[in-house]
C-alpha cells in the first residue's frame, strides 16, 4: 500500500454494521474462512453498551481492529468484570506509529468505564504490548501426550526452543507410542483406585446446575481467581460454540459435581484441554488429584479414539490447581514442554480494591480463556 499519512487515520468503535469489514479484514491477513456468524458470536456477545471492538481506518477502509471480550471472574470476594483482548491486527503499512497504542488507550477507558478491573491477554508480541501499556508476566507451557510421532511438528510450531530440546522431543515422539500407551494404562498404580473406582463420569450437553456452586468452592478451595463458568458463560463458550464445541466429561461422587473436563480436537488431529477444573468441601487435595487424573485420563483415551496425534493442556503458573493439574498429568503421561507465549495484563483503576489480582500464582489459567476456536 505504500506511504500512509498518520493523521488521516481514525480509530473508533465500530457498530454491528462493520462486523463483515473486520472479519474479511483478519481472514485475509491471516489466510482463514471464519464466517461472518462465527465473528458475531465471538463479538456481539459482550452485554455492554457498546461493542468493545475498536477499528483504525482511513476513508472507509479498515487498517487495524482490536476487541475485548469481557470475562466475569471470581475469587473469595466474589466476582468481578476482566477485558480480555483479541483480534490484535494492524495493516503493517501503519505499524510502529503509536496507532497500537492509541487503540489500547480507547478500549481501557471504555473498559474502565463499564467497571473493568483489569485488561489482559495472551501475546507473542511482548514489544508492542509493553508499549501499550500492558506489564508482561509468566511464560505459558504446555503440558504434552504424545500419542503419535507426527504430533511433533504441529507441537513444536511457533516454539522457542533450542535446537538440542527440539532433537530430544522429536526422540520422545517418535517413542510415544511404547512411553504414553504404558504410561496411560499403568495410571491406576499411581493414583488412588477406590476413589477412582467410586467416580461417576457422564457426558454433558448443557451446563451442570452446579455449575456456579463449583467456581465458589473452588476458590475457597486452591485460593485466587478463575473464570466465573456459569450457564450463560458456559453455553457461549462451549455448548453452543460455533467453531468447535467441545466435548464436556464431568465427574461425580455419590451424585455429587466434582468437576469437569472440556477437551476439543483441532483440524490437526491434536486434542487440546480447553478446561478442567474441580473442587470439593469434603475431599483434600490428594483425592483431588484422583479426580482430576480421572478426568484427563479418559480425555486422552476418548481424543485417542478420535483419532488425536497428541494431547495439549496449558502449565502456566504457581496457582495450587495449576500445580495439581501438572502432577496429576504426569500420573496420566503428560510431558510439560515450554512454549513461549506470554500473558500480558494492564490494571485499571478499580483493581486497586484487589490487590491479590497482582500476584499471576493467583490466577487460574486455562485454554477456556482463549477466544473459543478451539472449543
Ligand atoms: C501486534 C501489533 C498490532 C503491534 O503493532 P505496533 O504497536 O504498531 O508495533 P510493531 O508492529 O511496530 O511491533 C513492535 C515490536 O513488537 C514486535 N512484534 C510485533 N508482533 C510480534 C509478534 N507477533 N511476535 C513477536 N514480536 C512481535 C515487532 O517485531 C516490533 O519489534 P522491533 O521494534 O524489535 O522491531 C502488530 O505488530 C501486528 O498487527 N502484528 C501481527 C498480529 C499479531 O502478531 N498479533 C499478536 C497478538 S497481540
């Protein structure tokens, strides 16, 4: 396109109107299909009075969006709003302009305005982010089960690693077929099996009426913040997602929620973990461990019957379950592999009243954050 004069640039809210522009604006940068429905559903979906998508144009033609997509959270206090950000593109002819930056100072005054406590994301470009604004925090991992070795090069896509970590994961793919299948079934020597035995798994097609119940015992139980999975959340993100809907197993004890676990399979034949959460006021944090070991266990072995290459779920941090998670994966036969995606946060005003927000070890992340392609 050439030379663009910075000053003819206008960044604004967009109405309903420009939903096709901004999604044939991402489809053809990024070389995808999303439909003009499948961008409604992500984006007319906030319940705020004005959609929390901003657009840089110039005479009508769309150089940059960037939106939000408000998340209820909750922790011991109860819950609270959060801005997470998608849709981050700009036209490279008007990038390293401060245009970025000017979009992100919109979108955190509305933000601000409709009681946001804090705006957040996840991002390989640290640069760009810090000039907007954002303070980087922990690096996001993954936990992997390999199931077959060409799970390996769609695992190591977008990766940071060095080249001597690369030739050892290879090796530990192409041997995944002997490690995982052995692992997986020797899972009951490491766990506890008359609990395991006593657990009840069914498939959902709504959300559990307990659904709300289980997020407040879970942050009495591992402390911090996670997502606020009611029905609404719930059947938006997952029931009725209009990308992939995700399979979701819940765990039950004497009729009694446990848990659950959501896990998809992507257009690459690997399976990823979009959700597991769980939490009890009876059972203590061994036996959980149980229930969520159970859980991820049978995700591998329904995705392996799918036809999954491999299995992805997120290690991103020091929260309780995050650490519980990680352990009872590598019961099951998960390997934890860095991947180098950063998440990024700006805190606004009202975040001042909890201040735990600061501390990343007190989020509970998982892929239920991301923008719901994936399920
Ligand atoms: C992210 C984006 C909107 C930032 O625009 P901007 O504020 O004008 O900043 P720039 O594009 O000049 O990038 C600033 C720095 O961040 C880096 N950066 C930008 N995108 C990056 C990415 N995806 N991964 C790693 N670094 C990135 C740039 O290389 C640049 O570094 P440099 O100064 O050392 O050359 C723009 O780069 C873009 O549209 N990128 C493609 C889409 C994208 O990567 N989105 C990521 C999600 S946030």
């Amino acid at each position: 396109m050439g030379f663009i004069a910075m000053e003819a640039i206008v960044i604004r809210f967009i109405n309903v109107e420009d939903g096709n522009a901004c999604n044939d604006f991402h489809n053809n940068f990024y070389g995808k299909d999303r439909t003009d429905t499948q961008w409604k559903w992500e984006f007319l979906h906030s319940g705020l009075p004005e959609i929390p998508f901003v657009v840089a144009e110039k005479d009508n033609k769309i150089l940059g969006t960037l939106a939000q997509i408000p998340i209820r959270m909750i922790d011991h206090d109860g819950e609270f709003l959060t801005g997470k950000s998608e849709e981050a593109l700009l036209d490279p002819d008007i990038r390293g302009k401060g245009i970025y930056p000017a979009m992100f100072e919109k979108i955190f005054a509305y933000m601000e305005s409709q009681g946001t406590l804090v705006v957040w994301g996840f991002t390989p470009a640290i640069k760009a982010n810090l000039q907007a604004g954002f303070e980087a925090h922990t690096n996001i991992g993954q936990l992997f089960f390999p199931m077959h070795a060409d799970a390996v090069n769609v695992l190591l896509k977008n990766n940071t690693l060095s080249k001597v970590k690369i030739i050892g994961i290879k090796i530990l793919c192409k041997l995944s077929g002997v490690f995982s299948a052995a692992s997986l079934y020797s899972t009951g020597v490491r766990i506890n099996n008359s609990l395991a035995q006593n657990i009840c798994l069914k498939t959902l097609s709504t959300p559990p009426d307990e659904c709300v119940d289980l997020c407040r015992t879970f942050v009495r139980q591992w402390g911090g913040t996670t997502i606020l999975r009611d029905a609404g959340f719930l059947s938006w993100r997952i029931f009725e997602n209009l990308h992939i809907r995700a399979t979701v197993r819940a765990a039950y004890l004497d009729d009694r929620l446990l848990g659950w676990v959501a896990y998809s399979l992507d257009d690459n034949s690997v399976g990823h973990i979009v959700d597991i959460i769980a939490a009890s006021n009876e059972l203590n944090p061994l036996d959980m461990e149980t229930v969520v070991a159970v859980l991820l266990k049978d995700a591998v072995v329904r995705l392996r019957k799918m036809g999954a290459l491999g299995v992805r779920a997120w290690k991103v941090n020091r929260h309780p379950f995050d650490d519980l998670v990680a352990r009872a994966a590598r019961k099951v036969g998960f390997y934890f592999i860095p991947r180098g995606e950063w998440m990024v946060l700006h805190y606004l005003q009202g975040s001042a009243a909890r201040p735990s927000l600061r501390s990343i070890d007190n989020w509970y992340i998982n892929r239920i954050y991301t923008e719901g392609v994936l399920g």
